[in-house]
C-alpha cells in the first residue's frame, strides 16, 4: 500500500540511482487509488497538504523515470541492452521511442545516403557515355560488352533502346 512516505523514499531512490529502479508491478493503478483516497478524506489542512505534496512527489518520481527511459530507449537502439525492469505502462512507452528512433534514424540516412533503389545487372550491346541513374548517382562511362549494375529504373531504358541486354543475376 503506497503512503506518502513510500512515495517520497522511492522519488529519493530513483533520483539518486543511475538505473531504472524497480516499481511495484501495479503501481500506477496502486499511485490512482492512493491519490484518489486521499482526496476523499481531506478534510483537514494537513490532509489537503499531505495530497497536494502528494502528488508533487508522484510527478517528481515520474519525470526522473521518463528521462530515464528516454535515456534508455537510445542506449537500446544503438547498443541492443534492454532496459530492465519497467512496468507495464513504461514497456508501451519504451517500445514507442524505441520505435520512433528507428524510424527517425532510419529517415535520416536516407536523407544523407539516399534511398537505395532496386539494382539491376546488364549486359552493355554499346559505348555508353557517363550519366546520372534514377538514383542521382554517376555511372559509367561504359564500353560494348561490359556488364554494369544499375538502378533498375536505369536498366529497363537501356534494355527497351535496345542498349543493353538483361543478365541473369542468379537470383
């Protein structure tokens, strides 16, 4: 049963540890109910003091955790270390970030590398002067009889103009 001074010392805790401390499995619904309690029977100065300080400390307790998790959730995707122990509610929002970073990082060498584009291999049937493939990237120049990747996009012209001959990838 949570108290305020079980809130307190777990805040303190958290606060000066580095790892993610370890929270009753049913917290949040256990943290609701207290709070909700306590807001019943606050009649008095010291009761309404005791809930406001409350919920000062519940919020203290769970912005050190969120920084922690976000901590944790960029650890995890460079490094693959999961994060131990998090409630129910914290796995849904760890495995978010997570995902939102990959997503992120994910745009972002795109951005810098650019989206890699289906290759195709082909046979060369003439000289080819040097161009810019589909993928804005430089290719070539080449010689009758070379055989050349390409983007796909780029072999499908050089096939249809009767350019290049389509090679068997093995695949």
């Amino acid at each position: 049963m949570l108290t305020y001074e079980t809130l307190r010392r777990m805040m303190v805790d958290e606060k000066g540890s580095k790892k993610l401390l370890e929270l009753p499995e049913n917290f949040f619904e256990e943290a609701k109910s207290y709070l909700e309690n306590k807001a019943k029977f606050s009649g008095s100065k010291e009761d309404a003091w005791e809930l406001d300080s409350s919920r000062r400390v519940l919020q203290d307790l769970l912005e050190i955790r969120e920084g922690k998790l976000l901590e944790l959730a960029l650890f995890h995707v460079r490094s693959g270390v999961n994060p131990g122990s998090l409630t129910n509610e914290e796995k849904s929002f760890f495995d978010g970030m997570v995902s939102q970073i990959k997503q992120f990082q994910d745009k972002r060498t795109e951005m810098f590398q650019g989206k890699r584009e289906p290759m195709a291999t082909v046979a060369l049937l003439e000289d080819i002067p040097k161009f810019v493939g589909s993928d804005i990237r430089n290719y070539g120049p080449f010689e009758k009889g070379d055989i050349a990747t390409v983007p796909e996009a780029n072999a499908r012209l050089l096939i249809e103009k009767g350019i290049a001959k389509q090679m068997n990838t093995g695949k």
